[in-house]
C-alpha cells in the first residue's frame, strides 16, 4: 500500500522558486574580479537565472548537455547554478587551478558545449580555446565595458546575452535523479574524474546543511562563501541558502587576508567556510595588524572548515580571539561533500576541557543520510573503539555510486559502500577521526604513523604557520617521518625547541627523524598539501638517525 503523499520531484528550481518568493530582498552581495561591490537580491536573481536559461537555449543546449564554467564565487556563478540545472542541463564547475592541460582534458571529457568564464581567466581560456573540441560558444562573465581582448571563436558578453532575454520562462519537471552538475577530482595521481550529481542528492544534501547537527544555516545567517564554487559546489551551501533565504556574501577572487576581514567587517557576516589555506592568510593579516580585535569588530558567530584537517592552533584561535565556534568535517568531491561534522553532543559539557578539545578536532560524527564503515586489510571489519583503524568506506543518498563515463570501473562494494581512500577511527560515540589519506600513511616497523596527527601538533606551536609530515626510506624502519615546516610570519623555528614540543604530545616512535624549515608547501588545485611532490622532492633526503 502506498501512502496519499503528493509525489512532487526534488528539483534545484524549487529552491530558487523559494527564495524569490519568500525571501524576495535578501541580499546577494558580490566583489566582482572587475573590483566593484555588486548587489542583487533572491527575488532579482530568480529573473536573471530565467534569462539566463533563455539564453542557453537559444544557444541550443539540451537537457542533459553540460554547461561549463572557470569563476570565482559571484552572483553571476551563482546564477548559472540554478538557470543552468533548472533547465536539466548539466552545470560543470572547473576548476581553474588545475593545470592547463587537466582542465582542457576534463572539458573535452565532459563534453561541455557552452564554456562561460571570469574575465581574470581570459588568457587561459585563449591559450586553450584551439584544444577544446566540443565547445560552441565561450561567454566572458562581464559586461561590455570590460569585454577581454582574446581571440577566441564566438565569444560573447554574459550580460548581453542575459539582457536580450525574457525572464518569463517556467521551470521544467522530470526526474529527480536526472543529472544537475559536475565536479572532477583533482586528479593528483592520474586523470581527474568526474562526480556526477543529481537534483534529488543535491536537494537531500542542500536539507542536511540547515540541521543545528550540521551547519545550521538558516534566514538569520549572513554567509559567506570563501570555499570556491568550483569545489564541490560550494559544499552545497549555495543549495542551502537559497532553501531559508540567507544572505549570501560572494568575494570573487579576492581571498587575500586583507579583503576577506574587511568584508566580514562591512557585511556584518556571522557565518563563513573555507578550506585552511584562506584562514592562514586570514591569520597572517591580523599578525601584520596586532591593533585589530575581530572578537569587537566582527558579527562572525560559526566558521565551517574543510579540506584539510583543523590543527589545534587554528581552532584556538578562532575560538580565542574571533569568539567564533569551529565546525569541522570530513568530506570529498564524491560525497557532496557532507560525511561527518564535528559537532559537540549535551553531556559533553560536562568533560574536562582537554577531552572536550581532543573531541574537536577529530573529523566529526555521522550525520542522517551517511553510513559508515572501517574495512580492515583483509577484508574484515573493524570496529568503533577509536583506537582501531581501518579503510573508510561511505554509502548514502548523495554519495558516489561511480564515476562520469565510468572512467575508473565499478567503485562499490558487494554492499554498495564508496571506498574513500582514507584510513581512519571511529569511536564508540561515531567520531571519525582521520588517520591518513591511504598513500600518506607512514609505514614504520610494521606500525602506522599518522601524518596528519603529527602535522597538527607540529602546527599547534605558536611560531609554525604550517607542516607536513612525509615518510622517507628507512634501512631499519621501512620508513620514518620526516617534518616540514613553514613559519609563521615574523617568527623562527628553533627546531630543538620545537622537537621537545613534539616530544609532549606524541608517542617516542612517532617524533620525526628530521625537521626541515621551508619558506612555503607545495598545495593541489584544492588547497591541500601537495605531499606527492613533496615525496619526490625529499626522495633522498638523508635523516640524521639510525
């Protein structure tokens, strides 16, 4: 027997269609790459995603065919989020940090027939315009004034092409499992490969977000989004915000210390996520300006962190002198990227402070939609005592079932579980905690090491800005680890010092064999640290103990 529900699509458009209607005059605001402040509201935008599906299809775009895009975060991206997908045209966010010849790989590979861009990436797109086969028509997302001087063939202004349309269009219905974007790996070994997303995984997830055991984003919110929007869609924050009408702040390129203060000074933002890579240089302005007091200045109550596991330091700080409480969590391109967050439950207000902080920075616990599971090196499960580690592997309702042409074969287990590549704990209480990526683990003496437990406590000691822990053959112990530091601005690292600083916090065996002091890391297109390079680079490096 069925129920008597309506049985209504899950569609991208009804979140739009929400918030023009209930939340016609929040605003929009944008730092567009021309320099200019921007703004719109949800109402205003709803009109111009109409145009903007107008104008796809005089472009002759069909349902299903994807639609491109190398920009930052603004309220013309913003626009194609949902005047593309509402129409059932696929939106593909590339990533313009990628190597030229990964994005023209992953263009040809998607197919893409309309490529639009931010003026800041005319270049590139001039250099790759020759290589890019399936592209008809390239859109340079800026106005007629500051339409770039590039060779490339039908080349069109996205406001003209906007303003010559109607906004009378009516969003269509179909199946909600039907495609809505795509995001590509980073592809740091091999070529990327697409994750492919439908509108009803992007709608559950858009819900998810505006749980208080999640984010919480809600029409009280003034968010703004540093993590770009060619990284997993924003994290779905987009989705989410036009689901309460929150107030979105769009900074576009600029993302240096400096620009991203002022403009949570003068937005009045009270919620912000990025990857750690943006905050460092956050940190770095407020160091070089020791008479700024963002706890005074700042309405900043959350700031979500992602990408990159949350050292100590960096929470405390938050914590400390924005008066802002860190949200962590654990996810990738695959996952939407929600698997956990890193929430605090009631009776642990009762714990002692350093409990409640090792809690903190573990990854997070489980949300509704995500299982979880730890697969042992044979196969065997591992179980939830956070100590025991194992291979993680995730199944839900906005979680990968493969990849877009199927590049890399069959993905799923025998029962439908994602392998994730990252081995990890989970405690009996459904904390995860990361223990390495697969490949990064250090493997010493038939034990593990985790890279990224030493890289946090390394980062916790107030004249380190940044660290990263690689493995580097050993003749006894198959491998030791070995510390790279960047220092914090206007400090110097005494290594002694900082090994006794180690040697507190971390098992004997774990310590590096080496500290290695760099003016700076190498990152991926993603914001984390590049350690395939860094292993090559140190391939040979010779420790100092045997």
């Amino acid at each position: 027997m069925h129920g008597l529900m309506q049985d209504r699509p899950l569609m991208i458009s009804s979140l739009l269609e929400h918030a023009a209607r209930f939340h016609p005059h929040t605003e929009i605001v944008s730092r567009l790459p021309e320099g200019p402040m921007h703004r719109t509201t949800w109402g205003q935008l709803s009109g111009r995603a109409k145009q903007a599906a107008n104008a796809l299809q005089r472009l002759g775009v069909a349902p299903g065919e994807r639609v491109g895009t190398l920009a930052w975060n603004s309220h013309r991206h913003l626009t194609l989020y949902f005047g593309v997908s509402g129409t059932g045209a696929v939106l593909h966010t590339v990533n313009p940090r990628l190597f030229p010849e990964q994005i023209a790989y992953i263009v040809n590979h998607a197919e893409d027939k309309v490529l639009f861009f931010d003026i800041t990436f005319a270049k590139l797109v001039e250099q790759l315009a020759p290589q890019l086969t399936s592209v008809r028509a390239f859109v340079a997302m800026t106005d007629e004034a500051h339409m770039p001087a590039i060779d490339v063939p039908n080349l069109l202004c996205y406001e003209t092409l906007l303003d010559a349309e109607s906004e009378a269009y009516t969003w269509p219905e179909f199946d909600e499992r039907s495609a809505s974007s795509l995001c590509y790996t980073s592809g740091t070994t091999g070529n990327p490969k697409g994750v492919l997303y439908s509108h009803r995984s992007t709608v559950l997830h858009a819900l998810m977000e505006l749980s208080l055991d999640t984010f919480g984003i809600s029409s009280a919110e003034t968010l703004m989004l540093i993590v770009p929007m060619f990284h997993a869609n924003a994290w779905g924050a987009p989705y989410a915000a036009a689901m309460v009408g929150s107030k979105l702040v769009l900074p576009g390129p600029h993302l240096d210390g400096e620009s991203v203060y002022r403009l949570m000074k003068d937005e009045r933002v009270t919620f912000s996520q990025g990857v750690p890579t943006v905050w460092m240089m956050l940190f770095q302005y407020l160091d070089q300006h020791p008479e700024i007091d963002p706890k005074a200045e700042l309405a900043v109550k959350c700031v979500g962190i992602g990408g990159a596991a949350v050292s100590r330091g960096m929470l405390e700080r938050f914590e400390n002198q924005f008066g802002a409480r860190v949200i962590q969590g654990w996810g990738m391109t695959e996952t939407s990227p929600i698997g956990v967050i890193s929430n605090l439950l009631p009776h642990h207000a009762s714990w002692p402070a350093e409990d409640v902080m090792a809690l903190k920075l573990k990854q997070g616990r489980g949300v509704w939609g995500v299982d979880l599971k730890l697969v042992g090196p044979d196969g065997e499960s591992v179980p939830w005592d956070g100590v025991s580690s194992g291979h993680l592997h995730v199944r839900g309702p906005w979680i990968a079932s493969g990849y877009f042409r199927d590049e890399g074969g069959a993905q799923l287990d025998a029962e439908g579980f994602f392998p994730t590549g990252d081995v990890a704990t989970i405690d009996q209480e459904g904390y995860l905690q990361l223990v390495d990526r697969a490949k990064d683990v250090i493997k010493s003496g038939g034990e593990w090491i985790s890279s990224i437990d030493v890289e946090n406590a390394a980062a916790s000691h107030p004249t380190v800005a940044e660290a990263a822990v690689i493995g580097v053959a050993h003749p006894k112990w198959q491998e030791r680890p070995l510390l790279l530091v960047v220092p914090r601005a206007g400090h110097q690292v005494d290594t002694a010092v900082l090994m006794d600083f180690l040697a507190q916090r971390l098992a004997k065996w774990w310590l590096p064999d080496d500290i290695v002091i760099v003016d700076a890391l190498p990152h991926t297109a993603t914001g984390k640290i590049l350690k395939v390079a860094l292993r090559k680079q140190y391939r040979e490096h010779a420790l100092p103990t045997i």
